[in-house]
C-alpha cells in the first residue's frame, strides 16, 4: 500500500505535467492570429503600388491608343473633300487630345501616390519583420517551455519504473484502471471515519474495519477507488498532501 501511495504521488504529477504539456502550445494561438494579421498587413502595402503601376500602363496603353486613331484621322483628313467631314474629323481630333490630356494628368499623379506607396513599403515592411521576429522569438520560447515541461515529465515516468517493479500485478492493474477512469483524480483515497474520502459515500463497517486493520485492500463500494487507513501511512499521506 505504501508503494501504491508513492506511485499515485507520482502518477498525478505526470498526469499534472501532462495537462501543462497540452496548454504550454495554446499560448502559441494568439501569435498565430497576430502572424497572420501582419502578413496580410504586408500583402495590403505591396499591393497599393502594384495597382497604382497597373493603373500608370492603363493609361499609358490608352493614350497610345488615342495616338494612333489621331494619326489615322490626320491622314484621312488629307483625303477629305467635304468642309463637313472635314469639321467633324477635327472635332474628333480634339475630343481624343483632351482625353489624352487627362490621362497624363492621371500618370503624374500616380506617381507621386506610386512614390509615397513605396515609401510607406520601406516603412510597414521594417515595423512588420521587426514584429515578426519578436513573435518569432516569443513562439521559440513557448517550444522551449515545452521541451523542458516534457522532459521533466519523462523523469517522473522513469521513476516508475523501480517503484512499479514492487507492487503485485493484479493490484497494480487495478490501480492503473481506477486512475485512468477517475482522469486526474486519486484511485487510492484514505478513510474518513467510515466514509470514502473520494465520494463521500458511507463504507460498511466490515470493511472499515479490515481497512482499519490493514488486512486487505478493499475498493469503495461506491466509486471503486481503493481505499486505505490514513494512520497506517501518515508519511505516505503527508507527503501525497503536498502535491495536491
Ligand atoms: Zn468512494
């Protein structure tokens, strides 16, 4: 029984590190937003000169195009015999010099914007790796807490070993039942007067009293958790006490 009491002391500190093991990564969750967020950040900043230099061979492409139907209208004005066609080729003319007009106006002020977005570029893409990185060095550091709560979770499972070897097969078997069922309970709980301290339930005398004299290891009736004399074992009890 007193083995019994050290392996639990032992078995709910593993199952205690091991329920660290599963939160130490969920502090890694809100970087992962924050990464996310900066990068599309980053893509936005990108993208605002990228339109704009699109936008400046827009223009350009249709100012071009305006060129090239002035040219043809010159030449056929050369052909014109009528005063008519004559005016309204002219017209035409001017109708696509004005438009050409408003596009170079358009290029000269998307350059300045392609100018100011590219500065703004230099500036977000410095603030946003910098960012990066911390988060970079603060996730290194999650991974790092990790590795060592593991770690020191492998010790305690390599105690177990020695103190598994001295404790009877079947009963050992029966432990190991009742803590897995009872996840991050005890399975094995001292007698309170003639209750179980695990469910509060009231245990026949008989087996209060075989428990009291420590002939067999009885189970609760009630949850099944093996039940013990805390007198018999008060170290054992003491130090379970300081863990819990
Ligand atoms: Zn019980």
């Amino acid at each position: 029984m007193n083995t019994l009491l050290e392996l639990q002391k032992l078995d709910l500190k593993i199952q205690n590190r091991k329920a660290r093991e599963l939160e130490i990564p969920k502090q890694k969750d809100k970087y992962k937003i924050r990464r996310q967020r900066l990068n599309s950040e980053l893509k936005a900043s990108e993208d605002r000169s990228k339109t704009l230099v699109l936008e400046q061979r827009e223009c350009e492409g249709e100012i071009e195009q305006r060129r090239a139907q002035i040219a043809k209208y010159d030449t056929q004005l050369l052909a014109v015999k009528k005063n008519e066609e004559y005016q309204a080729l002219l017209h035409e003319i001017e109708i696509l010099k004005k438009q050409i007009s408003v596009k170079e106006e358009r290029i000269i002020a998307i350059l300045l914007e392609i100018d100011e977005a590219n500065e703004r570029l230099v500036e977000d893409k410095r603030r946003i790796e910098a960012e990066l990185a911390d988060i970079d060095g603060e996730c290194k550091k999650i991974d790092d807490e990790l590795a060592e709560a593991v770690k020191d979770r492998e010790e305690l499972e390599a105690q177990r070993v020695p103190l598994v070897s001295n404790i009877d097969p079947a009963l050992l078997n029966r432990y190991d039942r009742i803590l897995r069922s009872k996840k991050g309970g005890a399975a094995v709980v001292p007698l309170r007067g003639d209750f179980c301290s695990g469910c509060n339930m009231v245990i026949r005398p008989q087996i209060v009293n075989e428990v009291l004299a420590g002939e067999k290891i009885h189970a609760c009736n009630h949850c099944g958790r093996l039940l013990y004399h805390a007198e018999n074992f008060e170290k054992a009890v003491e130090a379970g006490a300081s863990e819990s």
